[in-house]
C-alpha cells in the first residue's frame, strides 16, 4: 500500500467489554463520541462540561486534523488491527450513530477500507503485533509503529479497491410514541391488559433510567434487574411462575408453560449493570440457550435495564446481529445502522404472547 505523504492514525473501535469494529467496517466510517450534543465545533461548550479537556482535544484531532486521503488503522486493544483504510472526504455528525449499543458516536468520519479483518478474501492474513504496538488512551491518535506501518506498506492494494463506491448510509430512522406502539402489539395479538400494563410501567422505568443518570448511579447487575429488567417484564405479560431469576445461571429464566424445567425454557435473559454493554452478552445468552434439553428456546434477549438486543431463532439458528433493538428512554422505529428493527418489534417479541 503507497503512504506517500499521507498521515497515518490509528483509531479505537471500542474496547475489549464494547467493540463496534464490525459497525465501523460494515458502514466505512470511523467513529467518536460522546456526539450527542450536536456537530462539532458547535459542541464544544457543552461537552467540557463533562467530559475532560484531553476528550475535547481527541474530538477536535478526529474532526479537524484528519484529511482526506490519510490512512486509517483501526484498531481494538494495542495488538489487533482490525481494518485499514483511506480516509474520504471531511468530517460527519450522523444522529443514525447516536446509540451503539449504549454509546452515542455521531462524530463521524468515511473510509473506504482496503482490509478488514472478517473479509472472508483476507482470511488468515490479520496480524498479531507485539503488546503496545498499538497505543491505548485516545481514540484516534498519529501511528507510529513501525512494524504496523512495515505491514500496511506491504499490503496488497489494487486500483480497483481505491475506486470502490463507499457505503450510502442509512437514512434518519423517527422516534415512535408508546401509542404507536401499543396500536402495533395490539395488531399483533398481544393481550390487551398486557398492553395497559407494559405503557403504564413505561413511564416510571424511563424515570428511574433517568434518575440514575442524572445522580451518576452506577446500579450493580441485580438492582438494574430488580428495579428495570423484571418490571418491564412483567409488563410484557410474564408472570413470576414462568419467571425465574438466577436460574441455573441464567440471570432471568422465561418458561412457556409450567412447571419450569430445561424442555419449558422460551427466553434467555441476559443482564449486565446499567451503562455496560449488552449487545457483548450475546454469545453467554446463546451460550444458555443451546444447552441440552432447551431445544424450544426461541428468543435470546440481553440488556443494561435500559437497552434491550433481542434475537429470535429463525430455522433453528439466531443471527449474529439482534432481530431488534430497544431504547426505553428514546424509542425509535428501526436502527438501520445495526441491521434491526426497533422499539416495536422488541416488544412484541419479549412479550409473553409471541410465537
């Protein structure tokens, strides 16, 4: 691959608890946050309210010292690469990134990438540099590693790759209302005191999410279930026979008839402690569900008590990316950007009627 004159930067996806490389690699972009305060310079004042002066810096490195034509390495950790590519155009703020998986990255940037390390075509050929090749800390920092910069110059890279169209990125997905919502489960068969209950409880668990937020409470694993997780739950229909809490393991066991054992398990529930990842709980909920015996275990569902991923198993297999995904504090039709459906079909399908 020719350098040139170009810069190099090495940018984060994530970390090892919350990794969105397949994000970045998927839709060509590049990605920074927290962006939920509008485009940047704009944002400044009200990011350094709460975020340090070092975070504003790395914004302002990502927005405005990137050009077009550099190379991006994106990294996880200081020994993986994860993708490599050249940076297109100027810098992004795209609100279709505003929750990924609990983070909102809407600074962001285009790439059209030369490889990427799940590109069934690069396959066996993702290197493995020593410890602190790569550097921690900021998420888009100057490469200077000379074993990372001797790979990438050797890659191979034909003119047909730097032509490439880049990704359109998905169109604006709307917020939807608890009415709509409540219409759509109705359609769907959903028991209607199911629905009362699930749109009732709907307001206090937003102000209980809420409430943590603005205290800066970390709830731990078994509160965010107690107080977020069940409630909703018990919305949706569930009662506390087919409802068992830590059960061989699994955090919230979910059974379709009585009495509950292995052959009467519905759904895998999942949860970690407010603000964690959810969507990085999957492979432990599917994990569960594949044990022997729960051959009727249809649904996965993992969650910080505020973000729902839910999977449901189509011709005996769950798909690597959730069927939908739900924000109780900011519901939306769909999440494009994750290849899902949104609030409505997450509901239905943690509700105690779906089949």
């Amino acid at each position: 691959m020719e350098i040139g004159n170009h810069k190099i930067w090495q940018v984060a996806a994530g970390d090892t608890n919350r990794n969105y490389a397949d994000v970045c690699l998927e839709w060509d972009v590049i990605l920074n946050g927290p962006g939920s305060k509008e485009k940047w310079p704009e944002c400044r004042d009200a990011v350094a309210k709460y975020c340090s002066p070092r975070k504003l810096t790395d914004i302002k490195r990502f927005a405005e010292d990137i050009i077009d034509g550099d190379i991006i390495v994106l990294r996880l950790g200081t020994t993986d690469v994860l993708g490599v590519g050249v940076a297109v155009g100027n810098y992004q703020w795209n609100e279709e990134f505003g929750d990924i998986d609990g983070w909102d990255l809407q600074h962001i940037r285009r790439v059209r990438w030369i490889w990427k390390y799940n590109d069934i075509g690069q396959k066996g050929t993702q290197p493995k540099f020593d410890v602190y090749s790569l550097k921690l800390g900021d998420t888009t920092q100057k490469m200077d590693s000379q074993p990372v910069i001797d790979w990438i110059t050797a890659l191979p890279v034909s003119a047909q790759m730097l032509r490439r169209d880049i990704m359109t990125l998905p169109k604006y997905s709307h917020d939807i209302a608890i009415n709509d919502i409540s219409e759509h489960l109705f359609d769907k068969g959903v028991a209607a005191g199911s629905i009362a209950s699930v749109t009732g409880e709907i307001d206090e668990l937003v102000r209980i999410a809420e409430w943590y937020q603005r205290k800066d409470i970390r709830p731990s694993e078994a509160e965010t279930i107690a107080y977020l997780v069940i409630p909703l739950l018990r919305g949706l229909g569930w009662t506390p026979q087919k409802m068992a809490v830590e059960w061989n393991r699994v955090d919230v066991a979910l059974f379709k008839t009585l009495p509950r054992g292995n052959e009467k398990l519905s759904v895998v529930v999942e949860a970690k402690p407010k603000d964690s990842s959810c969507l990085n709980a999957t492979s432990q909920a599917l994990y569960y569900a594949q044990q022997p015996g729960r051959d009727i275990c249809n649904r996965l569902i993992v969650t910080d008590g505020i973000r729902y991923g839910v999977y449901a198993k189509v011709d005996g297999e769950f798909l690597e990316h959730p069927d939908a995904y739900l924000n109780i504090t900011r519901m939306r039709e769909a999440y494009p950007i994750l290849k899902c459906c949104g609030a409505k079909e997450a509901f239905l399908y943690m509700s105690s009627d779906w089949n």
